[in-house]
C-alpha cells in the first residue's frame, strides 16, 4: 500500500512548496510593501585615551574604560525626501557638535543639513566635547564615515512600533513644606514607557535598525551618596551607562546584525531610583538591572512586532515631513535662541527639544497631538540650553528651574511652537483648501517666509 501513497505524498510537498514559492512567503521572512528605504551603522567614539579625562555631567577622573561610548546614524529616504537621525553617548548634542556633524553626513549622503536631527543620550559618564580637540574631529570624522556607510546599504523597508516599560526610573522631586527638595519619589509624574520602532527589510526576522526611546537620566555611576560603597566618590571608569548597555544587550540578542540607537525623552527631573542620601552611585548589578530591564523591554516589543497580525497592521506609505524653527525663549539674563525640530515619518512624530525638558512636557504635548499621529518626544537634540522646566516647577524651586537660564515664561512658547511645528508636518491643518493656483503660490511663500525666519 505505502508504494502507492508515496507518490501522492511527495506530489502534495511539491505542490506546498510551489504555493510557498509563489506567493513569496517563507518561514521567517515576510514582503516588504513601502516607498521608504533606509540605512544605519554605528561607530565607536570613545577617545583613545581616557586615563585623568574628567567627565561631564558629574565630574569625576575615570582611569579606564567599562563600554565603549557609540554614536549611530539611521538614513531615511521616502523617494521624494531625505532624513537622517543621529545618536550619540553623549551628555549633551552641543551647538559646536551639532553643526559640523550636520555638514559632514550632508556632504557624504546627500541628506539637506536641516533634515539632520542629532541627539545626545545625555550619557554622565563620558568626556565633554571641544569641536578644536583632536578627539573633538574624530568624532566628526567618524560621523561622517558612519554616515557614508549608512548610505551605502539602503533598502527597502517598513517600520512597525510598539511599547514597553521599565522599572528603574522615578521623579527626584518632592515638595515638603512648600519647596521642592531632592527625593526619590515614587508618587511624582514619571513616564516607564519604552517605546520601540524596528525597521525591516523583511528577509529575516532581525531588523535592519531599531530606535529605542526612553526617559531616565543616565546617571547611574555617577556619585551622589558619598558614603555608599564600593564607589563614594563615583565609578572610576568612562561608560556609556544604561542605554549603551542596553544598546549592546538588543544588538547581542540579533547576533549583531541590526543597528540599536537610543533616543531619551524628557528626562529633566527623571533619574535612577538608587536610594541613599539622596541617592548612590550604581554597582554592576544595578547596570544589569537597568541595561539588560530596558533591553528586555525593547526585546519583547520587537519580537511581538513581527506577528502576522502586527505586520498586517504596518502602514505601506511612509511620507517624510520636516519643519524646524529656532524660536526666542525668555530667559533670567537675556534672551534664548532654542532650534526645535518636527520630523514625521509615516504615522510618527518626533518633536525634539534642545535641552533638558521635565517629564510633564512629554504628557502634555502628547495630549495636543491626540490621535492625530504617534508622538515621539525627544529632549537633548540639536542644541544645548540646559533645563527647560516648567512654569509650574518655579513656584515651588528646587534644581531645575533654580539652574535654568530660562523664565517660566518659557513653557508656553516651547509648547506653542512645537504644536505649530507638528501641524506643518502632520498635514492637517490648512488655511485654505483652494487647489487654484494663486492660493497654492501663496501658500508656498508663505512656507518660504516661515523657513526664511527659522535660519535667520
């Protein structure tokens, strides 16, 4: 009998196999359907000596090195515009970087300066930054190299999103007797949402880059307690703190074959929860609580993210928009200039602040945008101002708004222009629907104007 069904059973694989084949589906791969293509690298930018560098954020002597500090550059290209995002392990994204950096991936990719968004982890553990230095031009250099490398492995690709959380971050801010005083306070406006975009080519199920976001300081081996072993006066070794660990920990679980870069979002008064008085200096296992909790999060959103049901929900039309605008805040000695940024890629938004800006910024800008795309808000790009706190933090003190250049007054115009900014990408907004074409012509010079105004 099995000498007659063999022949049928064969036939039946054969015919699976050519259903397989011709509609283009196999086991861990799956088509990619998008306009959007995209490419990323990462370099290494620690200096090449370290010993007696003191470092930023809290300053401290480091001898050695724990993990190297990275920078990432992701190219994005929607057949009609380019963008890129930048990355770096980094206290701060400094004017005196920023520009540089923007003219050097311009001029290897191609990509207009004033789409280059360039952020700072606001990593405490790593050097300052002097763009005459010769690690200052390294930097740069390396930059641009990243950049060309991006460049040259572009691909076709869709994004799919998700969330996560963490557990190890918590406000430091507490009133008590009408002051706000330092204090790990679990009751405070805290954001532990991770959120996750994976970009994929669809020939494996390891993305071809992935942008993590999240908010908390990373000052983990900084010193604060200085009576807390074993480090009371602050790790003695550079490091690219929780989210360089958290970057190699997603980049490991994909055998190296994908690009993990890190965006912080508003993390002014967002801090590590290590107690002590008022807090201490983290230890090795409080970098695996932290690097290996973030990196986990970000695991499981991209490994739900490849599901049939969520790949079937992924857009196919990703249209690049951007709007920038260096607005005037007012400040306690004069006043700020402050560049903000809108970039909307497909249904995402990210709207970039140039400083430090408290947590409720994020709540309250993503309330304004609603429905109308998904907000990502990210602080520490394309500048430096310090601490944007906001109006209410000045009527109670405490570190932020005491060490801000800024007035209180400076909230509503950050927020206004941000939503101004997030109406020109999201589109949705019009003084006029006319398609005649004086109304068109007057809305391109208008468009001119506003640009015009933003570079001056």
């Amino acid at each position: 009998m099995l000498p007659r069904i063999l022949p049928i059973i064969v036939l039946l694989f054969s015919m699976s196999d050519l259903s397989a084949a011709s509609t283009g589906f196999q086991d861990g791969q799956f088509p990619v359907d998008s306009n959007l293509r995209a490419g990323a690298a990462k370099v290494d930018i620690t200096p090449s000596v370290v010993n007696g560098i003191e470092t930023v954020g809290h300053r401290r002597i480091v001898k050695d090195v724990r993990d190297p500090l990275r920078a990432g550059v992701l190219l994005l290209d929607d057949g009609e515009k380019k963008a890129a995002i930048v990355t770096l392990d980094l206290i701060n994204a400094y004017d005196e970087l920023v520009k540089p950096a923007r003219a050097r991936i311009a001029k290897e990719t191609g990509v207009p300066p004033e789409n280059i968004m360039v952020t700072a982890s606001h990593n405490h553990s790593g050097p300052p930054f002097d763009a005459n230095s010769k690690w200052g031009r390294e930097v740069i250099d390396k930059l641009g190299a990243a950049a060309k490398q991006a460049a040259s492995n572009m691909r076709t690709v869709n994004i799919g999103y998700g969330e996560d959380e963490i557990r190890f971050n918590i406000n430091r801010r507490k009133v008590i007797d009408g002051r706000a005083v330092v204090w790990l306070n679990p009751d405070g406006p805290n954001d532990p949402r991770v959120k996750v975009l994976r970009f994929d080519d669809g020939k494996s199920l390891t993305p071809m880059a992935v942008l993590m976001h999240a908010v908390c300081h990373p000052c983990f081996f900084t010193w604060g307690d200085k009576g807390t072993r074993p480090y009371p006066n602050g790790y003695p070794k550079m490091s690219a703190d929780f989210p360089g660990d958290a970057q190699t920990f997603v980049e490991m679980n994909y055998g190296n074959q994908t690009s993990a870069l890190f965006l912080q979002g508003c993390a002014g008064d967002i801090r590590p929860n290590l107690p002590g008085f008022p807090y201490r200096c983290a230890d090795e296992a409080d970098m695996q609580w932290a690097g290996r909790g973030l990196g986990s999060a970000v695991i499981r959103s991209l490994s739900d993210g490849v599901r049939r049901e969520k790949l079937r929900q992924r857009p196919t039309y990703y249209p690049i928009r951007i709007a920038s605008e260096v607005v005037t805040l007012p400040g306690k000695e004069g006043d700020v200039a402050a560049e903000l940024m809108a970039l909307k890629v497909g249904p995402y938004l990210f709207l970039t602040m140039p400083g430090e800006p408290m947590v409720e910024f994020g709540f309250k800008l993503e309330k304004a945008i609603g429905p109308r795309a998904i907000p990502i808000i990210v602080g520490y790009a394309n500048g430096a101002i310090g601490y944007i706190a906001t109006a209410d933090s000045y009527k109670v003190g405490g570190y932020e708004p005491n060490t801000s250049i800024l007035l209180p007054e400076a909230e509503p115009v950050v927020l206004k222009a941000l939503g101004r900014l997030a109406d020109r990408v999201v589109g949705d907004v019009f003084e006029s629907f006319s398609k005649h074409p004086k109304d068109i012509k007057k809305r391109e010079e208008l468009e001119k104007s506003r640009k015009g105004t933003s570079n001056k």
